[in-house]
C-alpha cells in the first residue's frame, strides 16, 4: 500500500468516518470510480449524487483518497447512519400476528364487507411481497400504516390505534333494550303495578307523551318539575313513553317530602297573659301603622 494510501486510513480513523465499501465497484468503495484516460495521474475519482445529480468531489491518486473524500459527505454518513440503524422484524405470519394480537390483548377487528376480511386493511395486487395495507381514519383524513405480508399482520398494526380500541369499547358496551311494542309496554306496566294516565285532549292519548313527525322514535315523554318540563326521552310507541311517565310519577309519588311550613304567625290576644311576667304589669296593645302587618305589638306597663 502506498504511503499516500495509508496516510488516508490514518485520517479516516482520525476523523472516525467509515469508508463505504461497494463490491459491484472495480474500485472496492461506493462513490469511487476509476478513469483509465487519467491512469498516469490520478484516475481515481470521488463522485456523489446529489439532489438527482452526480457531483464531481475531485480526483485522486488511490482509490483509498477517494472513498476518503466520499466519506466525508453528508450522504455517505447518513448511509452509515441507516446500515448502523436497528433493522426492522421480519413479517409475521398469520399465526403469529393472531398470537401477538392476544398477548397485547387487542382485538383484530373482523369487517365482512372488507375484501381482507378485517376493518381498516386494504389489498393491492400490484405489491406482491407485502400487499396487505393498512389505513385508518383520523380527523377527517386517511392516514396509511403500512404495508404487511399478511392481513393479520396489517390487522394487529389497526388494532393498537386509538381509534379501533374505540370502537371495541363501543361494541362491549352494554346494549339498549329493543323498543317495546304497545302491547308489550302495557303488560309492563300491569306487571309493575303502574296506570298509564290517559289524556283525551293529547292526540297522543296519554298524559306527558307529545308526537313529532318524521323521527325514528316519534314519540317524546315529558313531566312538569317545579317550573322545568323535563325530558324523559323519546321511544316508538306512545305506550312505552307513557310507561316511562308512570315510572317517573310512581318515583315521585314515592320519593319523602320535605316537611311543610306554614307562613301565618300566632297572634297574642289581650286575655292572654304571658309567663312570667312581673308583678303588677298590664299587657297595652298598639296597633302597627300601615304599611306594616296588623300584628299587634305587646308592650308592658307597670302601674305605680
């Protein structure tokens, strides 16, 4: 080797760059290439591809100057920056994926309309080694996930979204009961004991049940609270409302109330004599002028 050659290696160990090594290159480096027309002087010469073109970085008297040259460009070290970075897992097979949806206990979401078979995975024929997509919408935009080798790979990536536990959550939530049929809400209602309260000026018939046209669930049960109308909710016969009306009554009804209290003060009358009082004292009523109420104001009065 060349003293100049080895002058360049003592600088790359100095400098601790990291000579890329290319071994489709008649060079041995990446970014090296060697001119025949150039062979008495210096044939070797340093180039780099840069924003989609190919920058001369000079020209040297060994291949080992050049790669030297080439390692202290900003692309040959982000090279080495990928090559030194973690490499990503293999693809997972279906068994796998299904194995470690259970051991992070999440759920791959099953979507019958979907050609994949799961929620939020896509399949694309022209990508042959990974052609299983994953997306997943958020605020209104598609977001891509990646592309697996199987749909239960890309399914288990949608699954630890936020937006999938969502939905899972959703669907373990318990469920409302179906609505009732009229005649079904009446046997309710004589099972728990209650009377649905009749109304033959509503068009509804029952008290505390309105109708609205067009809705899914027409019919609206309100009560009177204090000076609150108060909704109950909305259901698909006037029956089932008005039961809900009986409930929220019956709980009224039941429910302790406060003690009265009553406003009106006792009056002291004139025969009265009150306890206590001295010796020789005489009770002398005198009448409150108006506005003031017509209570009358005990004062006592001893005679000498």
């Amino acid at each position: 080797m060349s003293s100049s050659a080895e002058a360049a290696l003592r600088q790359v160990e100095a400098e601790g760059l990291t000579l890329l090594r290319a071994e489709s290159n008649s060079t041995g480096y990446k970014g090296v290439s060697f001119n025949s027309r150039r062979a008495g002087a210096k044939p070797y010469q340093a180039q780099v591809r840069r924003g989609g073109k190919t920058v001369t970085l000079g020209c040297f008297t060994t291949a080992v100057e050049a790669a030297l040259c080439y390692a202290r460009t900003p692309e040959a070290q982000a090279a080495v920056a990928a090559e030194a970075a973690p490499q990503a897992p293999p693809p997972m097979t279906a068994e796998e994926a299904v194995r470690q949806a259970e051991a992070e206990g999440l759920m791959l979401l099953r979507a019958e309309s979907s050609s994949t078979g799961y929620k939020g995975v896509g399949w694309l024929k022209r990508l042959e080694a990974k052609p299983y997509k994953a997306e997943v919408r958020r605020g209104g935009k598609l977001m891509h996930l990646g592309y697996f080798a199987t749909a239960e790979e890309a399914a288990l990536t949608y699954a630890g979204t936020p937006e999938a536990q969502a939905a899972v959550a959703v669907a373990a939530a318990p469920q409302a009961p179906p609505p009732m049929t009229a005649e079904e809400a009446v046997r309710q209602a004589d099972a728990e004991g209650l009377t649905l309260l009749r109304a033959e000026s509503n068009s509804t018939g029952y008290k505390g049940v309105s109708f609205r046209s067009g809705k899914a669930t027409p019919y609206k049960a309100q009560v009177r609270r204090g000076r609150k109308q108060v909704s109950l909710g909305t259901f698909a016969t006037a029956e089932e409302a008005a039961l809900v009306v009986a409930r929220d009554s019956a709980a009224q009804a039941a429910a302790p109330q406060p003690p009265a209290t009553s406003s009106r003060k006792r009056k002291v009358k004139s025969e009265e004599q009150p306890p206590n009082m001295p010796a020789g004292a005489r009770l002398k009523l005198e009448e409150q002028p108006p506005p003031m109420p017509n209570d009358a104001v005990v004062k006592l009065e001893y005679e000498s």
